[in-house]
C-alpha cells in the first residue's frame, strides 16, 4: 500500500481542467491542511511562478500558498544553477521560467553575447519558426540544451493543447540532441520535490492523470503512485491499457474522483 506519509499531487488534469476545478479538489487540500499531511503540488507547467499558480488555485477555491507549489521551472533552473552558478541561459518559455532562473542567479542570455551557456525551453504559446531556427543554432553550436518538461500534451478546458515536448521535439529533431529533461516522469523534478518535503521517496504518494508522467515518476523515483482515472485526464479508461504498455509500469492505486482520493488518504 503507498505511503499517506507526504503527497506530491499534479495539477493540470487533476486538480483543474483550464480553469475549471475538477469536484472535490477544494475539499481534498483543505483536508490535508486539517490534517497536517504535508504536500507539495507538482506540476510539469513551467509556465508560471509559484505565487501566480497559488492565486490561481484560490481563485477557484482550492486552498493554495506559493510554498506548496513545487514546479518544472524551479527544478530547472535550480538543475542548471547547481551544474554551472551564473551560467547564461537562453530561454525560450513564459513569465515563471524566466523568473526561476532569475531567482538563483542565472543570467538570462542577450543575443549580442554570442552563445548561452544553455537552452532552456518549456511551454511557450508564443513559439515561432524564428525561435526554432534560433534555438537550434545555439544547440548546434554547443549550447547544453534542457527542457522543462516532456509533456505532448497540456490539458485544458478547451481540450488538449500542445506541451512543452511537443515544441522540444522539434528542437531535437532539428539539432538531433536528446534534451536533459527535467519535469516528470524524470527523477530530477521527484528529488527536487522530495528535497523540499524534507522526506525520501518511499515516505512519498504521487497522485495524476498520466501514466507517462505522474505514474512513470512515482515508479522511477521509487514512490508510491496513485492514478486519478477519468474521462477528461491524460490517461483515460480508454487508453489505459496502451498507456501501461508504452510506460512498462502500473499504479500502485487507482481512483475514479477526488473524493474517492480523500477516503484513502482519511483511511475511510
């Protein structure tokens, strides 16, 4: 049985659709409040910063402070900080990566310096042929490049839209350079988590909608996994089956609502 220790809980398709709060989701935070289980909200969006996140989980009613938000951009940011202080990063991303990177004294990259240290890309709705053209020469040129998250896909309440890895995968199809990838299913995001939990993974429950992020990293990161399973996330009862054999892993649990989730984190 995984651990009700620590939860790490995903957002996007989990807790919200856009800006839709997905029924029980107000109830399951208040609850871990109450109860004093500590959490983090995980999420692979890079694009904006823990405060904004915050505000807009109470905007829809989920209790939320920007301490409990715990995101691809931070991870990033403090990957790249951690491999080389000061480094020069050219990002190509929205407000909450720029900000990350700003935040641990990385330098956001002019064009007139020459190369960047690295490229650093998560989702940007403003990505064009010229960025694309532009990020790949630096790649090319040997810039290391890192990518917040590998998400095709990004749940909203319009639908799915294109992720972060859809947009990396033609940086790597140009440039034929693997990214370091930073958001889940990879470890570097599970231990950033874990390290600001203060916990280890096996003290740790990961709840999501997508097998090929949430689940995948509980299994990696050697955590506990529990699977919201509906009809509007990621992985739905229709897919499951090809979603466990494209990832190789299963969940520990499985739920079909938020309530459902509260019941086994109270143990009712």
């Amino acid at each position: 049985m995984p651990s009700r220790n620590a939860l790490l809980i995903d957002l996007d398709g989990t807790l919200y659709h856009g800006t839709r709060k997905v029924p029980g989701a107000d109830e399951l935070i208040a609850a871990l409040n109450e109860e004093g289980i500590p959490f983090l909200f995980l999420t692979n969006n890079s694009s904006a910063a823990p405060e904004t996140v915050a505000l807009r989980l109470n905007k829809m009613g989920i209790p939320a402070t920007a301490e409990q938000v715990c995101t691809s951009s931070m991870a990033a940011a403090a990957y790249i900080a951690g491999r080389k202080p000061g480094a020069s990063v050219a990002v190509f991303g929205e407000a909450g990566l720029r900000g990350a990177v700003a935040s641990v004294g990385l330098q956001l990259f002019e064009e007139q310096q020459g190369r960047p240290d690295y490229v650093l890309q998560g989702i940007d709705r403003e990505f064009s042929y010229e960025k694309l053209a532009r990020a790949g020469s630096w790649i090319l040129s040997g810039a290391e490049f890192v990518l917040t998250n590998p998400d095709l896909l990004l749940p909203s309440e319009g639908g799915l839209m294109p992720g972060a890895g859809t947009l990396g995968a033609s940086l790597e199809a140009m440039t034929g350079t693997p990214p370091t990838i930073i958001g889940k299913p990879s470890s570097i995001l599970m231990n950033f988590a874990f390290n600001r939990l203060g916990v280890s993974a096996a003290q740790v429950t990961i709840i999501g909608d997508n097998m090929m992020t949430d689940i995948k990293a509980g299994a990696d990161a050697g955590c506990g996994s529990l699977l919201l399973l509906t009809e509007e996330g990621v992985t739905t009862p229709h897919n499951l089956e090809r979603h466990q054999g494209l990832t190789g892993v299963e969940p520990d649990l499985v739920k079909h609502s938020l309530p459902d989730i509260l019941d086994w984190v109270l143990d009712r």
